[in-house]
C-alpha cells in the first residue's frame, strides 16, 4: 500500500517539511500582503489573461492525492514542484527594492525545501540520476510585469503549498 | 641612513631570548670621532652588549635580552655624539604567546536577524593581536564530509561573536561549525559543532495577557485565575510548547511551574492558588517535537486571584 513506503520516510524528516510549508506559506503571505498593500495587486483572479501570457505554470501533485498516493512519485513533484518555484522566483529578481528582502527570503526558503526533499529521495534511492534544470521561466518586461508575475507566482505556490501540506500530514500521521 | 636596528625576531614567545643589533654606516662620515652607540630601552631593562667593528668598516652594537618578559618592548639605538644624544633608529619588540584553542563555542539561528549567531570564548590573554574566525561549511552527512563551504565570518573587533547571515545558510541541513584563533606565533582552533541552524533556534517569548471578564463567562472561581497568550509572531510557523511558572507576589514562595503547554490559547484557567493574592505569572515556549532552546521568560503578569 501506499502508506507502507510511507513508513520509510522519518518523522523528524515530515515535521521538518510540515515546518518549511509553514514558513514558506507566512514568507509568500508576507509578499502578497505588501504586493496589495504598495503596488493594489490583491487579486490574482485579475491577472489571469496577463498570467497566461505570461506562461505562468502551475506545478502538479497528482500522485500526491491521498486517493492515489504513489510516494516516489509525489516526493518527485514535491522537488520539481518547488524547483519551479525557485525559478519563477528567481526571474522576479528586480521586483522593488522594498519587496526584495521578502523575495530573497521567500527563494531562500523554497529553494531548502526543495534541497530537503532531494537528499530525502536520495536517501530511499529514488532520486532520479539527474538534477533537474530550470525550463524557460517567463520573462518580465516591466516593473508592472514582475510585481503581477509576483501576485500570480504567489498565489500558485499558496496552491502547491496548500496540496503539499495535507499529503504530508497525511504521511506524518502516527 | 646613519644606522639600523636589526632583530632577531619582531615577536618571540615571552621568557625566550631576543638579540638586536645596530650597525653604523661608514657613510655616516659627518660623525667625527667622539661619538658612542647608546641603547635606549622603554620599559628600561639591563642587556648585555657587545660592539665590534666589522670587516667592512662598519661599526656593530648587539645587546640580548636573555629572557624578555615585557610584551613590548621599544628599542632605540641613539649615538652619544658631542654633548648631545641622537636617535639614529627604532624598533617595538613584541613578546607573547601562540593562541589556546578558542572553547565554550554555543551558536544560535536568530529569528528576527534571520542569522546564526556563534560566540566563544578566547582562552588566556597572548599578549598579542590575535584574529578570531569563525569557519563552517555545509554537509549532507553528520559533518564527516564538506559538501559546499560557507564564507568566513569575521567578527568586529574584540567580538567574541561572529554572524553567519541567512543566505549562506541551509535552515535544516547540518553544517560543521568551529573558530580558528591566529597570531604571529601560531593557530589554534576550536572543537568543531555540527547542526543545523533550525535546530538551535531560539524564540523571543510569548506575551500574556489578563483575560477581562465578559457577560458571557461565569467570574473565576475562588484561588483561580483567567490569562491567555501568544506566541512571537515571527515563530507563528514553528510548532512549540509553553511552560508557565507563578508565585505569589510577596512572600518567599519559590516559582511553581504548569509545563506541556501549547503555543496559542484562547482562554486558561489557573487554579489551586491563594484567594485574593497577587501573583506574578512568567511563560516561555519552546520549538516542540524538534529541538530547539527554550526561550527567555516572558515580561511578568501581575493578576489577583478572587476573594472566597
């Protein structure tokens, strides 16, 4: 069953990414809280058309549903999830000098997370042979770009966290 | 130049010997013929000297201190010339000792600077400057081998405390940590750490508050008191447990402690106490289920508990 392999993965290392889902979660509010508060950006639902041209992703856990979790798997999209996000983040470099320590935290920490889960899936034997590398990332042509490229980036990882932190939950249980 | 200072070493080790020589130019033919070599030292002390004159002409005074037991000593080397007594070169002699290993290294992740704060201590005084670095690098394993290093910390000087800013650091990934002490006479370092900085992660305190009755809540009982809390918000992520200590406010009643706490509560109730006695209540949280310190204890509360 799913949840046999599960075992293998040690409680300290689920609580560890229960805490980095948290943090992150409060660093990506951080930035979504001053991207409405400066710049009136608080609705991502108002930037759909600019996120599709964009080419904005949104990264899958479908083998993390707790239907048909398929560990290695979702541990797989968990890290090529959160690398994603760490490109994405990366390509708002710029965004505003006074959103920029929120910025750097928020990649600082996405990208542990997702150093956390590789050496994890290196630890089972199931990494794959090859880091993955960054795909094309969207390119932000204006201030106005990267700061609704901030909103939507944010609001996706939200997402993606939100899925994140119920699979492992589920995992963590004793 | 008339004349120069030679040493043996510029530091030595305090106790060994030093030599120091100064050798007269025969250019230095404006001299004449009535002058003498004079040693001039500060603190004073007693060498032995001798003078020779070299083959090539040149006159040499050496003198040695056969066991030099200032860490600093400034040498002159003056000419007795005509009544007057001239300053030809100097030179500061250094004596000390080589660094002990720095000991007592304690680190802690610093939420609200988001930075590993290290500090030691620098072992018995050398005598001599000495340069403090604190070193780390990252590790996948339990610090057996470097994966990636991490720049130098340098602290500000006099520091016993070095910084390691959050971009050089891996929040859940174990990192070999130590200080390296130099000086003219040698290096030394300390007893390596290996952690992870979350895992030395030390919270500011929890606040607490009076709970004002409401309409809605029967008063407290008699000996009981009502208070909630909260934990820092920077923390808000980390799970912790709490633990509460209270004493009467006069008296000499020692602390009595409620342990196992959680990190956020709506409402308490602290029973079992004196009626209508003033109590001093105190909270300090912990990250829980993974390790981390216990933080200070919080600002005091002061409530009274009612009347029978």
């Amino acid at each position: 069953t799913p949840l046999g392999r599960a075992r293998s993965l040690p409680q300290s290392f689920l609580l560890k990414c229960l805490e980095q889902v948290r943090k992150i979660q409060a660093d990506g509010a951080e930035l979504q809280e001053r991207l409405c508060a400066a710049h009136k950006l608080c609705h991502p639902e108002e930037l759909v058309l600019l996120g599709h041209s964009l080419g904005i992703p949104q990264a899958p856990l479908s083998s993390c549903s707790s239907q048909s979790l398929q560990l290695t798997s979702c541990l797989n999209q968990l890290h090529s999830g959160l690398f994603l996000y760490q490109g994405l983040l990366q390509a708002l470099a710029g965004i505003s000098p006074e959103l920029a320590p929120t910025l750097d935290t928020l990649q600082l920490d996405v990208t542990d997370f997702a150093y956390n889960i590789w050496l994890q899936m290196e630890d089972l034997g199931v990494a794959p042979a090859v880091q993955p590398t960054q795909g094309t990332t969207p390119t932000f042509t204006s201030a106005f770009q990267r700061r609704a490229g901030g909103v939507l980036v944010a609001s996706k990882l939200q997402s993606f966290l939100e899925l994140a932190y119920r699979v492992l939950r589920y995992l963590a249980e004793p | 130049q008339c004349g120069h200072i030679l040493l043996s070493a510029p530091i030595v080790r305090l106790g060994d010997q030093v030599t120091a020589s100064c050798i007269i130019n025969q250019n230095c033919s404006h001299l004449g013929t009535e002058w003498r070599i004079v040693w001039k030292l500060e603190p004073e002390l007693h060498p032995r000297e001798r003078q020779q004159r070299l083959p090539n002409g040149t006159l040499q005074s050496t003198i040695t201190l056969p066991h030099l037991n200032h860490s600093r000593v400034l040498l002159s080397c003056c000419l007795h010339w005509g009544n007057s007594l001239q300053i030809l070169d100097q030179a500061e002699l250094q004596a000390g000792y080589p660094p002990t290993a720095p000991h007592n290294l304690s680190c802690l992740m610093n939420l609200t600077t988001n930075s590993l704060i290290c500090q030691w201590e620098p072992g018995p005084n050398t005598h001599l400057s000495t340069s403090f670095t604190l070193k780390s690098f990252k590790s996948q394993d339990k610090c057996q081998t470097q994966k990636d290093s991490i720049p130098d910390c340098v602290p500000e000087d006099g520091q016993r405390c070095c910084s390691i800013p959050r971009k050089h650091l891996q929040l859940y990934q174990n990192m070999s940590i130590w200080v390296q002490a130099r000086n003219a006479l040698g290096t030394s370092i300390s007893p390596k750490l290996c952690l992870a900085p979350m895992d030395v992660v030390k919270l500011e305190p929890p606040t607490l508050w009076a709970l004002e009755p409401s309409p809605a809540m029967a008063p407290p009982q008699p000996g009981c008191l009502r208070l909630r809390w909260e934990t820092w918000k920077p923390s808000l992520y980390i799970e912790q447990k709490c633990e509460l200590r209270h004493q009467p406010r006069l008296g000499e009643a020692g602390w009595d402690l409620v342990s196992a706490l959680p990190a956020r509560t709506p409402q308490y109730e602290l029973c079992g106490l004196l009626p209508s006695t003033a109590y001093t209540l105190q909270m300090r949280c912990t990250r829980w289920r993974l390790p981390g310190h216990w933080s200070e204890w919080s600002p005091s509360l002061e409530l009274t508990t009612t009347q029978r």
